[in-house]
C-alpha cells in the first residue's frame, strides 16, 4: 500500500511539472508581426508636354510668317496693300506665340496664321477648351482707339472708329474645329496623340460690309489672349 501511494503522488507531481511546461511553452513562442507598406511616385515633368510649332509635320520653333490678302477683290497700289507682322514661338515655359499684327488700310482685307500644336511628349493628350479672354484690364474682348491725329488734323471720330470695329475680327480654327470666334468652347474626344501635330489658323479680317464706311482716320485694335487649354484625360462630362 505504501509503494502505491509513493506512485501515485510522483504522478500527481509530475502532472503539475507538465502543465507548467507546456504553459511556458506556448507564452515562449505568442509572437505579432505588422506589415506598413509606402509608396510615392514622382512624374517626370517631360511626361505630357504640348507645344506650339511653326510646322504642323516637323517639330520647328521659327517665326510664323502672315499672310496678308484681300477679299474684295479691290485693285490697290503697293503702298495701300495689307501687310502682317511675323509672329514669334516661345516655349520655354507655358507656350506662347505673340506678335500676331495686321495692317489694314481698308475694308475687304484680311491675315492669316498658320502653326500648330505638337504633342513633343509621351502621352497623350487632349484639348478641353478654347477660351476668347478679354484685354488686359479691360472688361471687352476688343477694344478700338483712335490714333493720335498728326499736327493740324482730327482723329478719326468715335462713331466711325466704332462701326469700323465691328467689322474687324479674329478667328481660330484647331485641327478639324469649326472655326471659333470670341465665344469660349468646351471640347470632348479633341485628342492629340504622342507625336502628332494639328494645324492652329488664326485669322484677323477687316470685313468689306455693305452698308458700312470706313472710319475717317487710323485707329488701333487690341485684342485679348486666345487660350487652348490641353490636358492629359479627355473631357467625359455628358
């Protein structure tokens, strides 16, 4: 009996010494592990770049010539003929072609440009509005002066100067776009592709209109900036 109880209390320790190991064991290996991901992306800033051209097949940055006509069919003399100024590209920052100057010296006459907006980037992009602004600091997309008259003449007269005005003009055609005038427009699917190029006409007439007289003296006409707003996803309003 006695060897039987010495047996059964060795178990009963023995027991308790394995409860305890195994406890020891399972806080020995409880473990947590945590994942933070992070990323950042940084875009080349050559990605999407659109910029004008003076050639609508081959990437070229020279003065854009205007060309200078008359719609009337009127037969002047070679000092009475319409001429243009040559208009100049800068692309070293946002795009911008300046120096887009008529001279008209009567109704029935008009100039043209011709350039063109080139994808030189590395995606696509594409046109989401053509904006007519208005003159710097002035509420009028136009504005019409009279020149200063020389010694013992008049300037032309305000009347005059203000029917002329109306007569005079400027549109802006891009790629297959209709032709615009002052009213701003928003595109949808304009795409201009990597590599492509469009063909940008801007065009500045002095109408011959029936009914009309020319003004009475030399006036000035300033314009506001046209803006053609292009970007890297299409427009998808409905």
């Amino acid at each position: 009996m006695e060897k039987d109880r010495s047996s059964k209390i060795i178990a009963v320790i023995a027991l308790l010494i394995g409860i305890m190991a195994l406890t020891v064991g399972f806080a020995a290996f409880s473990n947590t592990l945590t994942i933070k991901p992070s990323a950042e992306v940084k875009t080349r800033g050559d990605l999407f770049n659109i910029d004008f051209s003076s050639s609508d097949t081959v990437f070229e940055s020279n003065d854009v010539p205007g060309t200078a006509e008359i719609t009337n069919g009127a037969t002047l003399s070679e000092d009475q003929l319409p001429t243009a100024r040559n208009a100049k590209i800068d692309n070293s920052g946002d795009p911008v072609i300046t120096d887009l100057h008529a001279v008209f010296t009567a109704p029935g006459q008009k100039v043209t440009y011709r350039f063109a907006a080139a994808n030189v980037g590395q995606i696509d992009g594409f046109l989401r509005k053509v904006e007519f602004k208005n003159v710097n600091g002035q509420s009028e997309k136009k504005i019409c002066t009279a020149k200063p008259a020389a010694d013992g003449e008049n300037p032309a007269s305000a009347a005059s100067v203000a029917d002329a005005c109306e007569q005079i003009t400027i549109t802006v055609k891009v790629g297959t776009s209709d032709e615009l005038d002052d009213d701003n427009v928003d595109f949808k699917g304009h795409a201009l592709t990597v590599g492509a190029f469009e063909a940008i006409v801007v065009t500045i007439e002095y109408a011959d209109t029936e009914g009309v007289q020319p003004a009475d003296g030399d006036f000035d006409v300033e314009f506001g900036d046209i803006m053609l707003t292009y970007e890297s996803v299409d427009n998808n309003a409905a």
